[in-house]
C-alpha cells in the first residue's frame, strides 16, 4: 500500500469482497519491525511478560476502590510465565514497566511492543530483563522480570 508520494504505508494483507471490498493492511512500521527481527533473529519474535489486565482508569479506581487511577490491574498470571517468576499476583497494580509509567494511552502491551522508529529495533526483545514497579495493597515493590518468548498457544 502507497501514499500519494509513492511510500511504503502498509502491507495489504486480506479483503472482504462482501463487504465492498474493505481491505486490512498492516502498518508498514510493524512490518519494518518484523523484518528487522527475521532477518537478525531468524524469526519474528514477541516478548511475553504472562499476566491478563484491565488498565486502571478513574471509573476502574473508583468501582474497585483502588488508591491509583493508573497502571494495570492484575486480573491473572499465566502459569509457569516470566511474572509468576517475578512474583506478580493476581490483584497487584503494575505501575511502571522498565521506568515507564503505564496509562491508558500508554498500555502494558504498547510499551512492551515498542520499537525504534529509524532502525525498526524492538526496544524489548524476549530475554531482557526488565524492572516492574508494583503496587500490592499499600506497599511498592519493584520486581524484576525476563521476559519470555510469546507463544501462540499462550
């Protein structure tokens, strides 16, 4: 997919002719980030930190009676995962990931998935290892984390 200049803004990837035809792309930034890692890692690889969340929003803080209106609240941590390692629970807030406060325009998952914009480099890769601040009940913690491969039956 082109822009009227003639660069690269996306890879089409599928249509639904049933639907006028609507197409799906992927912005050429990921697909700058995907090749970047084939051709240095040999494979696309996903980091994997392993816990299910609900980002902490004002209306969350106030239903759940929770002391912050940011970060991501805990909801499961998946088994034998880089948080269960870490020791994150079900039921902590994450405040911070490596430095990094998690809001609602700045996700978990968004900042997990960053990369460098000139080079297409994932800023984190599986293996890194990584610092979480954490709130449980009232106490601060920072934990660290390696993060893992994410796998697709994950």
């Amino acid at each position: 997919m082109l822009n009227l200049a003639g660069e690269v803004i996306g890879v089409n990837t599928a249509t639904a002719p049933e639907a006028q035809s609507i197409g799906f792309a992927l912005p050429s930034n990921r697909v700058r980030r995907d090749l970047y890692q084939v051709r240095e890692l040999g494979k696309i690889a996903y980091p994997f930190l392993g816990i299910e969340y609900r980002i902490v929003t004002e209306k969350i803080q106030a239903e759940e009676n929770l002391q912050v209106d940011y970060g991501a609240l805990v909801e499961d941590v998946v088994l034998r995962s880089p948080a269960v390692k870490a020791g994150i629970k079900k039921g902590d807030i994450l405040l911070e990931f490596d430095g990094k406060k998690i809001t609602s325009q700045d996700s978990l998952g968004k900042i997990i998935q960053q990369y460098d914009e000139t080079s297409a480099k994932p800023v984190y890769n599986p293996g890194d290892t990584v610092t979480v601040k954490v709130l449980r009940g009232s106490q601060e913690l920072i934990l660290n984390a390696v993060l893992d491969e994410r796998k697709d039956n994950i």
